[in-house]
C-alpha cells in the first residue's frame, strides 16, 4: 500500500522520504492509497484537523491519528512516522510517573517479539525488559555505529552486568533522566557504574513540572547533573491539554541548558568565580 504521511511540524525524528510532507499539500503529489496525518502533541491536533481536511480534496481516504489522539501501538514500522534509523523494541512503562504520558498512552511495558534494527533505541524504558529480551537488542546494537539511547535509560535501573553491557557498545549518546532533586542521587550511581564521558552521558532535565519551581532551584539541579558527569538537556514541562507560553526568562534558561557550549561557558564561569572567592 503507498502512503502518504503528513505532519503538522518538522522534528529532528520527521521522515524526510518522498512520501512524507510536513503542512499543507504541494502543487506536486504522489499517487496513494491513503494519506496518514499523524500528530504528536496535543497542541497541534486542530492544526492536524485543518490539514486531514485540506489533504481531503486530492485524496479519497485521509486518516488522522498518532500519540496525540491516543492511537493504538501496532507493530513498528521503521521510516513510517518516524525516520529510519529508529528502533523500538517495546512499548509502555510499568511505572506511573505523574508528568509521564508514556503509561497513560501505551499501557504497562509490552516486549516486541522482533523488531527492526537501527542505531537510535527509542524504548520508553528498555531496561525493564527482561533478560533475553535485553541480550536481543544488545546482540542488534552490536553491529550498530553511533547509537543513541533517546528514549531514555532508567538510572535506578543500571547495574553493574548493563553497565558493562552498554560500555561494550558504540555509543554515541546515552540519556538518563533527572526531573526531581530526589533524582540527582541515582543518577550519580548510574553515571559512576556507567563510566562514560559528559559528552556521551546526556541527563533529560524536566523544569517547572513543579509550577513553585524557580530558576535558583533549577540551576542547582542543573549544576548537580553536570557534577555528576552528564551534560543536562532541560525541557519545559507542558500537560496533555494545553500549551504553556513560559515567561522569557524560562525560555531562555531552557536554551541555556540544552546548548553544551553555551553549559561549558556557565561552568568555566562558576568554577573561575569559585577561585576568585577562594582567594
């Protein structure tokens, strides 16, 4: 079946085919069976509606859906809504973390019987697969080059048996997650079992979840994260229902934090501050 896929935005994960199109339809367009929009974030689903309408006059059948609209997990197809090179191995989480959306769309973890091989492991928590399941996706990643674990890994969750196991992987990038204060301490363990360099250890940074959150209290979780050994990517908390316009000061912090330049420049600053006042 040929079919077109449309997206209300372009993402660095947006399949960039010749059958996938982000907005409106173009003067040119292929022939198809079908046209999927598919929509991410709650706050595009009327953008979404417009273009499932505005695809609607060249196509006879245009269907609306994705993690926006609750769709159902089927089987993963590689390149199809997102672009090749991303795997996912299984679905759902067992935990029920409040400002997660991950259990709420997808249900408790669901382990892939097969799945594509690919470099970027976008698993929502991998590591509570099980044993034969893991040593599956560690054989894959084997003859993987530059992996990337976005998804995320759960640092309460590293050993010393997967630490060993990742470090005997080409990776190029690694996610752990520390959205709470409460957090910092595992994943200090994790970082320590894992061994990597603060370029390869990234550390997803949720801000004002709690909206009594100031930027004191984010800076130093911050500064903790990067102590540990991983470079923060900080990310403004938004709920399921609607769209938070933060005030500039919290735009601004959040690009701060996720700009490893911009965090090396922070840090050689605070650490030169520390020295003068140690004078």
């Amino acid at each position: 079946m040929r079919i077109v896929r449309v997206f209300p935005r372009r993402t660095k994960w947006t399949p960039v085919d010749d059958m996938s199109f982000v907005g409106d339809p173009p003067l040119q367009r292929p022939g198809a069976d079908e046209v999927h929009v598919s929509c991410t974030f709650t706050w595009d689903i009327k953008k979404a509606e417009r273009l499932q309408a505005a695809w609607g006059q060249y196509y006879p059948i245009v269907k609306i859906g994705g993690p926006a609209f609750g769709s159902p997990c089927n089987e993963f197809v590689p390149g199809r809504y997102i672009c090749y090179g991303v795997t996912i191995t299984s679905r759902g989480c067992n935990h029920k973390c409040p400002p997660c959306l991950a259990w709420r769309r997808e249900g408790s973890l669901k382990e892939s019987e097969t799945f594509p091989a690919g470099p970027v492991v976008q698993d929502n928590n991998l590591l509570q697969c099980n044993s034969s399941h893991l040593e599956r996706v560690w054989a894959m990643l084997s003859n993987q080059y530059m992996i990337q674990f976005t998804g995320g890994i759960e640092a309460a969750m590293v050993t010393q048996n997967t630490a060993d196991r990742l470090r005997g992987l080409r990776i190029d990038q690694l996610f752990l997650a520390c959205d709470t204060k409460e957090a910092i301490k595992p994943v200090r363990k994790a970082l320590k079992l894992l061994g990597m360099p603060r370029g390869t250890a990234r550390c997803y940074a949720l801000l004002k979840y709690n909206p009594n959150e100031t930027i004191s209290e984010a800076t130093e979780r911050m500064i903790e994260i990067w102590e540990a050994g991983a470079k923060p990517f900080a990310q403004l908390y938004q709920p399921p229902d609607r769209w938070i316009d933060y005030p500039l000061e919290w735009k601004n912090f959040q690009r701060t934090w996720q700009r490893p330049a911009v965090m090396w420049g922070f840090m050689k600053q605070i650490k030169a501050n520390c020295q003068q006042g140690g004078k």
